[in-house]
C-alpha cells in the first residue's frame, strides 16, 4: 500500500481524505505538478519548483510550506515507496473553509491544501512505445486563456484523449485559428529541414518544464530551433515531428491525422534529442 503526503502527515492512502469543501475539488481551484524519477533520482525538480511557485503566484494561491521542504517530502516518499523508475505527483488547493462560495476565503485564515503521491513505473526511460512512436489526431483548443498556469482543470484534455482513443490513436494536437497550440499533456514540436519548430512561450501553452531542457540541449547540440506557431498543414507535411513531457521526456509522432511522417518511424532527430535528454537529465537528477 502506497504511502502519500497531505498537509504535513505520512500516511496509508486508504487513510487520507480532503475535505468535500475543498476548493480543489469544488472549483479545480488547484495547481500541480508531476516530477519524474529514474533509478530513485528526481529529474527536473528545480523547474518543477520554479513553475509551482509561478502558478501560485498567479492565482494568488499561498505557499503551503517552506519551499525548501518540499525536496524532503519527495524524496522520503520516493524512499517509503521504493520508486526506482516512476512519478511524484504535487497538488496544491486554495485550500477550505467549511463552505462553498465563488469568492476566495480569506488567505490568512484558511490554510492551503498540500498532497503528494507516488506512481512506479518500472522502465519508464525504456518505454517501448518510445521506439515506434505515437499517432495523433488534432482537435480544437477550446480551453481556457491562461493555460500557461498549470492548473487542475484538465477536463477538456481528458475529453481530447478519449476522442484520440476512439479514433484509434494515441493523444489529440490542439488547433487554435489552424495553429497548433500543444498536445493534451505535452508540448508539440515538428522538424522540417532539420529545423525544431515549437510554439513559443505565452498564455497560450504551458511552459513546459521538459520543454525548456529540450531545447537547451539542442541548442547546445548545434540544432536549429525556432519558436514559432506553425499550423497543422505544416505539421502534417514535416519530416519528423514530437512531443515532451515530464513523463514520456521526448516521444516521437509518426502520424498526425492519418498522414504518416517519416515513413511512419521515429526520425533520426528525435530519436537523438531523446537520447541526450535522457543522458543529460540523469547527470543532473537529484
């Protein structure tokens, strides 16, 4: 039985409750994060942190503790839970005060909500989905403006995903004015002429923590990148084309829409990007 974290306490995940006036859970008043691990290592965990803090901030949400504390907290459930290859997953609520209402309750007086998980995933930088690559479809983006605050309103991405299932296929691009924004949990990238091309940063996409190390590392490669929205035509007529995510890293697209892209097979560039990724990412992991 797993062990989780929630305000303060350790505890069985049979004996952890919220309460039902949560704002989390009645308002998705909340924001997340989700930390890989490999081989017991957090990757990317000062990013992660970085990005809470932002979100936090931009909803005028209070830290819950001592941002100092939260490296503890992952590492003692990563150790209790005997996580070699999986994810810690963060969410903090505005919290409760005994009620619901669309006004805020008062930030001095009601405690935000802090709770942890973990999920092993044995063999995660080995996924075998990795070495064939995934199919997508596109949709249209009809989120909310302020996707750049990782929020718990994730919904119309669930929405999109089971539309991908039904369709036979992996995940959803969304397509905003026939841009490309981002996946339903990932941040889209397409490769044409050896050129990376990705949508860069505004209120529009997440800004993706897996993201930044991305293109820092190819970058240092000597790769091209360009930030840039691009439409799903252009998507479909690439050379190769990705995603990344904390928990996928770097996985390879191979069709959009029913139009294979690189004879249907991971590219030679995102096959590499995913290496160095995944090589770089392990020097640094904590």
């Amino acid at each position: 039985m797993r062990t989780v974290y929630v305000n303060g306490e350790y505890l069985p995940e049979t004996e952890a409750t919220v309460s039902i006036f949560d704002r989390g859970f009645l308002m998705a008043d909340a924001v997340y994060e989700v930390t890989s691990v490999l081989g017991g290592k957090l990757i990317d965990f000062a990013g992660h942190l970085a990005r809470l803090e932002r979100s936090l901030n931009e909803l005028d949400i209070k830290k819950p503790v001592a941002f100092e504390d939260l490296l503890d907290i992952h590492r003692e459930l990563v150790r209790v839970n005997e996580i070699g290859d999986g994810l810690v997953y963060l969410q903090v609520t505005r919290g409760s005060d005994g009620d619901r209402d669309f006004i805020f309750p008062d930030a001095e007086t009601t405690e935000p909500t802090l709770v942890l998980f973990t999920q092993a995933k044995p063999g995660l930088a080995d996924d075998p989905v990795a070495k064939k690559g995934i199919r997508v479809i596109s949709i249209e983006d009809i989120r909310w403006g302020r996707r750049d605050i990782k929020t718990v309103q994730l919904l119309y991405p669930s929405m999109g995903k089971m539309m991908a299932k039904k369709a036979g296929c992996d995940d959803a691009w969304m397509v905003e004015d026939g841009h490309v924004t981002e996946g339903t949990s990932n941040n889209a990238y397409i490769v044409k002429g050896n050129k990376i091309i990705t949508r860069q940063l505004s209120n529009e996409i997440l800004h993706g923590i897996t993201r930044a190390a991305v293109l820092r590392f190819a970058s240092e490669a000597q790769m091209e990148v360009e930030e840039r929205a691009f439409t799903i035509d252009e998507a479909k007529a690439a050379d190769e084309a990705f995603v990344t995510s904390a928990s996928n890293f770097v996985m390879p697209v191979v069709e959009i829409d029913g139009v294979a892209l690189s004879d249907g097979v991971p590219g030679r560039i995102v096959k590499r990007l995913r290496e160095i990724y995944l090589d770089e990412s392990l020097k640094a992991a904590l």
